[in-house]
C-alpha cells in the first residue's frame, strides 16, 4: 500500500502552517499512518499534486491549508471537469485562516483529532461543483468547487482577505475585510437563472452552495446537503447598509431564512447562471479567479471524503 499522500501549503494562516508542522507530522504518526508530505511552491501545485496522487492509485490524498489548499487538492481529481475514474479517499488537515469547507463535516482543527479522522473515519460521497466564468485576463475558464461559490460581494470580500495581513484569526480576519467591502460596495442589477427560470434582481451577492458555511464561518447555506446532487442557491436582494448590520449575526448562526425575507431568497438546482452588463466578481472556495458571467453546474458523488463517524 503506498503511503497517505499529504500535500501541504507552508504559507497557509498567514504562514503558521509551516510552522506548526512538526505538530501535524507527529498526530499523523500517532495515529498509525504513513504519510508522505509534499509541500507546494505556488497557485496550482496542490492540484498537480493531487492528481498525480490520484493517478498512482494512493488509498488517501489529504490536503494541509486552508480552504484555497483544499479546494485545489481536490481540484486534483478530476480532469476537463469530470472526476478521475479510481477508489482514492480525500482528507482534510485544516490548518489555514477559514476553515469553512470542514465545519460542514465536524471536522476537528485539532491535530491529533483531524489525523484520527483521517485514519479511523467514514467515508461520505459528496458532490462537487463546476464553474465555468471569465478571467481576470478576459478569457473563458473553468474550476471545480467543493464548498460555495458565489458572485457579488463575496469575491471582494475574498480579495480584502487574500491581499491583506493574515495577523488576526481567520475569524476576524473575514469580519474586518466584510466591514470594509459593505463600506464600499454597491448592489449590482443581475440576471439569475436556475434550471432553466430566469429572474432579473437588483443584488448584493447571489451564494452558490454545495455546503453550508463561508467567509469565516457565516452559515450562509444551513441546509445545503453536500450529497444531495443539488445545489443550494442564496439570492441575497438589495439590501443596504443597516440590514446588512441586522442581518451578519442571524446569518453567522444560520437563521436567517428562518423568517421569510423579500430580500433574501432561497432556491435548490443543478445549473445556475449568474449573468450581468457589470464585471462582478466571483468568489470560489476562498479564491477570487473572475468575473461572471458565470455557469455553475453540480458533479454528482464526485470525491469520497473522510469524515468523524
């Protein structure tokens, strides 16, 4: 059996990854497994990395970050968008600045308890998601996701946070870059169309979930079912500056759309278009790659990932 392939990114959470990995590297020989670590260099390694993993047929491909790192090791089992046909789990080692993708699952930050996860867990088959946008350059491109994506004010969001200092925890760090993106920030008019229905809406942001948490832990989707083979769809209105005050505690526990809200709207499907005549940004798994317009489309029980039973 060839040995769990770890991929790490040393400059995840502001660079504290690096640090503490000694600690992750002792959890994982507590808990029985024989790892190899591959430490990436840049955009786009974790992914190549992954992949080839992948393709030797590894039991286990476990991604070390943040959820950038995981989104792009699980980038790394699929290829043209479709998944890489073999029986290789996916883990998680959550040591970036979000850790949205793992609150989902349970999945526990704590070293000793996220390695015996990845050796003594269950193994749930989740959906993946598929965007096709535009890039920053221009030009047609397209990614998979695993948590949420979204378009509006969460990609400047993302922005704030991937350009600025990673000093505070990732908390914090998501709440002060949201404060100062509202501060900024104008609703956009767009078209949202969801398997086929159209609707034209002035908007803050619309939420493309496959799970149910983003930005630091705002519960934004709370009852997106990452096995469902849908995605869940959070349209979130011309809001202004006091509801949006009013509205980031009830959404950081996940009630918002517990009351009915003209503004705020909840939709389920399997292919959504984001268009509009303005160059919104997206934001995909913590990454801000473009603009729309923009196609997401869910992958059915795409990845098998290791979960706390």
């Amino acid at each position: 059996m060839k040995p769990v392939l770890v991929v790490v990114n040393p400059v995840s959470g502001g660079g504290r990854t690096a640090k503490r990995w000694p600690e992750f590297q002792r959890a994982l020989a507590a808990a029985g497994l024989e790892a190899e670590t591959v430490f990436t260099g840049g955009p786009g390694d974790a992914t190549g990395i992954a992949r080839q993993g992948v393709r030797e047929g590894r039991a286990l491909v476990v991604a070390a970050g943040g959820d950038g790192t995981i989104s792009e090791t699980a980038a790394g089992f699929f290829a043209e968008g479709a998944p890489i046909s073999g029986e290789t789990g996916f883990g998680v080692l959550p040591t970036g600045t979000g850790g949205d993708f793992r609150r989902t699952f349970g999945i526990p930050i704590e070293p000793r308890a996220a390695a015996r996860v990845l050796a003594d867990g269950g193994r749930r088959r989740i959906d993946a998601g598929l965007v096709r946008y535009v890039d920053r350059e221009g030009h047609p491109e397209q990614r998979t996701f695993v948590n949420i994506a979204d378009a509006g004010i969460g990609g400047e969001v993302i922005h704030r946070v991937n350009t600025g200092p990673k000093v505070l925890p990732g908390a914090a760090t998501f709440f002060l870059a949201s404060v100062r993106a509202l501060l900024a920030w104008k609703n956009r008019p767009l078209a949202v169309t969801i398997d086929g229905l159209r609707r034209e809406v002035v908007a803050q942001q619309v939420v493309v979930a496959n799970c149910q948490y983003f930005g630091g832990g705002m519960r934004m989707a709370p009852m997106a079912e990452p096995d469902d083979g849908l995605l869940d769809v959070i349209v979130v209105g011309d809001v202004n500056a006091i509801e949006n005050v009013r509205g980031l505690g009830r959404i950081r526990k996940g009630t918002h759309l517990d009351v009915p809200n003209p503004k705020v709207k909840a939709y389920r499907g399997k292919r959504i278009e984001v268009e509009s005549d303005y160059p919104i940004p997206i934001d995909v798994d913590g990454e801000g790659p473009g603009t729309v317009p923009a196609i997401f489309e869910v992958i059915p029980h795409a990845l098998t990932l290791m979960v706390p039973t």
